[in-house]
C-alpha cells in the first residue's frame, strides 16, 4: 500500500487546518503540504488540532501545487459535486482502492481546495484524477476538515483490510463444502436427487464471509462433532442400527 499525502490549496482558516491535522491523525497519516498562500498557523491551528500538534509541525509549505505533488505517483484533485457537468473520476472509497495498489515507496497526493471557491481549473488540471464525496444535492459543500476526514477515514480502512487476516486456501475451503456438503444430504436437509440446487446458495454464503484458516478449522470441528452426535443419536453406543 501507498503513502498518503493531504495537500490544502490556499487554505483560509488557521483553525480548518488545525482540524485537518487533528483527523489526519486520528486514521493514521501524518504528511500534510499546505501550497500557496495561508494564515499564520499558530496558535489558531494549535487550538483546533488538539493533540495533532507533531503533525503541525512537520508541515511542508511550498509555494505552488506544482511544487507541493511533483514527486507524488498518483495525484487526485477533491471537488464539490456541486455545479458538475460530469462526475467526478473516483468517490473516496475509490481513492482507497487505488491507495492499495500503489506500492510502499508510492505517494498518493490528495489535493483540497480554498474553503470558499475550491481548486481553479488550473489546479485541477494538474491533477491525474478527481474525487469528491457523495453528499446531499441540495447541500453538497462540506467543511475541509470533514472533508479531509472522510477520504482520511475510507483511506486508512485499505490499512484495516490488508492488516486484517489471510484468507483460508482454496483447498481448505473446498474440504469444508465437501464435509458440509455430505453432512447435510446425511441430515436431510439437501435432496440427493439435486443437492447443488440448494448447496450453491450455501457456497455463495461462505464466499461472500471471506473465511481465513482459523474460522475454516472451527466450521470443520463443528461439523467433525455433529457427525459424531448424530452416529451416536441414531446407532446408539452399541453401534446398532435406528
């Protein structure tokens, strides 16, 4: 996964930057560029930050946007749907994704306009791509500090995911359809005549779960244990038949 990078375009409020910095933080990212003109940060930006002081600290001021993306790898510019002839290329669930196939070294700049007139076409031009945030069409402009911590939020989910667990091999989920499967047409639960008609919706089920090795191993200790009830229930500890 790539590094992020939040970069504010003439941003006008010590105070939205402070706010910036502060979610920023809260998911995890740290890189924050402000590019072009802005107020005096302090003590402003200090107050609204709360704690995200170190991230305030380390921000990189450049003159231009040009200057603030120039090393970055993917560059998306952020945009009110609001006025739109077209949708924007990405929504930040988007950006996620494309965040994930960046590789470690790779910076994905994300690009924020002024709080009152956003990027110019210019700006927005030297960006690869757009994005902007699904919202309420009779009021579609949001604050940039909740704008940055939406695309903050959906971002550092990609982190969440990758981190999460490794998924079960093919084949071990495979052997838990099969004993699921025979368990089943055991039970009488699938006709034996055409057991698929039902199973393949059970199949589509544990797929849509993801399962990693752990959860495989307990589903197959369960269905281990029903086999030995059920032999038990039915033949008695004598072995003998129903």
């Amino acid at each position: 996964m790539g590094k992020l990078r939040v970069v504010l375009v003439e941003p006008q409020e010590a105070g939205n930057v402070g706010a910036a910095a502060r979610v920023m933080k809260n998911f995890g990212f740290e890189e924050l560029f402000v590019a072009g003109q802005h107020p005096d940060l302090f003590p402003v930006a200090g107050w609204w930050a709360s704690g995200a002081d170190d991230v305030l600290h380390k921000v990189v001021f450049t003159p231009t946007l040009h200057e603030a993306i120039a090393d970055a790898h993917l560059t998306i510019a952020t945009t009110s749907s609001r006025g739109r002839t077209s949708p924007a290329d990405f929504t930040p669930a988007d950006v996620a994704r494309e965040l994930a196939t960046l590789g470690a070294d790779d910076t994905l700049a994300l690009v924020f306009g002024r709080e009152d007139s956003g990027l110019t076409r210019e700006e927005l031009m030297l960006c690869q791509r757009t994005a902007s945030i699904p919202t309420n069409e009779s009021f579609p402009t949001m604050n940039l500090a909740q704008s940055v911590g939406v695309f903050a939020y959906e971002l550092s989910s990609v982190e969440r995911r990758d981190a999460r667990r490794e998924l079960a091999p093919a084949a071990h989920v495979e052997r838990l359809h099969e004993r699921l499967e025979s368990l089943l047409l055991e039970a009488g639960f699938l006709h034996a005549n055409n057991p698929d008609r039902i199973y393949d919706d059970i199949r589509a089920i544990l797929g849509r779960a993801q399962l990693d090795a752990r959860e495989v191993t307990i589903l197959l200790g369960i269905i281990r244990q029903l086999e030995w009830w059920g032999g038990t229930r039915w033949n008695g500890p004598s072995g003998g038949s129903r």
